[in-house]
C-alpha cells in the first residue's frame, strides 16, 4: 500500500478494544484545536482482514454512516486533507488492535505514526462487549454465559470467537512495537482513563507532541446499557434501514407522513425508554470464572508494562 506523496496521512492511531474509552478519548483529541480527527469514526480502512465483507450486514451503531465509510486508499486519505499542516491528523478504529494486519498496513502507509492503545479489565471487557454486540444485532443470546458456550463462528473459512479472541493483549501489542518500537506505541489502562480523566488525556497530548495545557473537558460516551428485547431492537433496525419484509412498505409509509427530524427523534426516544435499560448486575461467579480464565494473560500483561495490573484488577484475590 503506497500513498501519493501529496496526500495527507495520519500522524496517530489510537487502537484499543471496544468499550474501553476509545470514543470518550476520541471526542475530547478531536476537540484540541492542534488536532484533527475526521468525523467518521472507526474507518476501519487498514483492518482488511476484519472489513466487513460486501452485502454483509452493518452494526446497527453504524447504520446511519456505513456510506460515509471509506472503501478505497483515496476515500481513505480524503477524511484527513482538511487538517491544517499545523495539526496533527488522527483516527481512532478499536479493531485495529484484534487485526492480525493492521500494524503492517499502518505502518507502510505511515511509518512514522504514533499508536495509542487503551485496555481494559478483561472480565469486564467481555461482559460490556456482548452487550454492544446485541446493540449491534451481532449477537441474539442475552445470556452472557451461553453466548460465551456459542462464540465460536466461521468467517471467511476459519474460526473466530466473537469474545476470547478479544483478549490477547501482549499479542497484539507486540504487533505494534515490532513494527513502531516501544517509544511510539502509548498504552493506557481503562481504570486510569476513568479515574483520571484529565491527566490520561494530557499524558496522550505529551505523547503526540502537542500543547497538554489547554482544558480537556471529560465526555461521557457509548455507555454501556442492558437490551430489553432483540426482537424490538430487530423491528426498530428493519424500520430505520427499511429492510426485511415489513421494513421497506412501512419505511415507506411512515417516511410519507413524517419528517426526517421527527423520526429521528422518535427512534431516539424508543431507543433510551423502551428498548434499552441500565445493565443488570453482573453475575459474580461468572465474572469470576472469566478472570480465572484470563488470570495468565494479566499477568504476561503486568510484566509487559512493568505494572502491577493483577492487583489492580483483583486478579491476586482470585481463589
């Protein structure tokens, strides 16, 4: 992969796993006014190995900008030309770090690109992640432990699991420093970004080299929240995007006798009173059977980052 040597490409990638603050620290960069960040979030464009294939279906969080999404080097480079020579130019696409490509395809358009990784508590993780996947009509199983027993799916001819492949934290890191070196590659912790908002987003500022004293205003964003109903949230998708067998005639009908900004605000209101709610508690002894699970992955991680991330996490109380 070749770039014209007039186009612009990004200076910065911040990569890290859904659910783990990517859009909160997306939001807060792009507002920095030495830094630009197009509008479209998660391109996704150097994760070929992960882009969804043609006429497959789309994330329903993603519904409303699959167009915009970019499908060629060109449409790729044209979401950065607006950033002015002085600003760092950036994107933030978590699935860059489960891509077994991405670090490569990165690091030939942009060899000398600065990552930022986020990470978070693995249990946790996955726990927030089969709730975005029901969000997303990726998963119907609401019951985490059993969608935990079915996450293995064919994709392309190989074997994938929706959850454990998730968590491979000091593999896919590794990617990255064998391609950019230890220096250029920034790891956050969740538990950092949450509690210390401010100063995390300061840190990453100093990382790439721009003013860190200018206010960074904490943002609240893609909460995580409990699906009341896959079968509604399957009837709103078919209504929003008009496809299945109902979906395209009462589309139609509805978009006849309302506005764009009413339905809108309609879909919004469905969304937040009757198809979503806040999560339940989690269940404890699954979430303990989880960090069991992922207790050796921890540990490779605390000696990676030369942290003690196993009593952070609670990893070192595990019976």
């Amino acid at each position: 992969m070749t770039a014209l040597a007039e186009n612009r490409v990004p200076d910065f990638f911040v990569v890290g796993n859904p659910k783990s603050g990517t859009t909160a620290l997306y939001e807060m960069l792009r507002a920095h006014p030495q830094i630009y960040m197009p509008a479209v979030k998660e391109p996704n464009f150097l994760a070929s190995d992960l882009r969804p294939r043609p006429f497959a279906p789309v994330p329903a969080r993603q519904a409303g900008t699959a167009a915009q999404l970019p499908r060629t080097l060109a449409e790729y480079l044209a979401l950065f030309a607006p950033a002015r020579p002085e600003q760092r130019a950036g994107e933030a696409s978590p699935t860059y770090l489960r891509s077994r490509v991405a670090a490569a395809e990165i690091a030939r358009l942009a060899p000398a690109a600065r990552i930022v990784a986020i990470l978070r508590e693995p249990a946790s993780f996955v726990r927030s992640l089969h709730h975005q996947h029901l969000r997303d009509h990726v998963e119907r199983e609401r019951d985490l432990r059993r969608a935990l027993a079915r996450e293995e799916v064919r994709r392309d001819g190989a074997t994938v699991r929706r959850y454990s492949d998730r968590v491979r934290y000091v593999e896919q890191l590794r990617r990255y420093e064998a391609r950019f070196g230890r220096e250029r590659v920034l790891v956050l912790i969740y538990d950092d970004f949450r509690a210390e908002n401010e100063a995390t987003v300061r840190r990453v500022l100093r990382f790439l080299e721009v003013d860190d004293t200018a206010a960074a205003q904490p943002v609240q964003a893609n909460p995580t929240v409990r699906m009341r109903s896959v079968r509604l949230s399957q009837a709103l998708l078919a209504l929003r995007t008009g496809r299945g067998p109902l979906g395209g005639p009462l589309n139609a009908s509805i978009r006849a006798l309302t506005s764009e900004r009413a339905r809108s605000r309609a879909m919004g209101l469905m969304r937040r009173r009757v198809l979503y709610g806040a999560p339940r508690p989690p269940d404890y002894e699954l979430m303990a059977e989880l960090r069991r699970r992922y207790r050796g992955e921890v540990e490779a991680l605390s000696e990676y980052l030369d942290r003690d991330l196993m009593e952070l996490w609670g990893y070192d109380r595990l019976g």
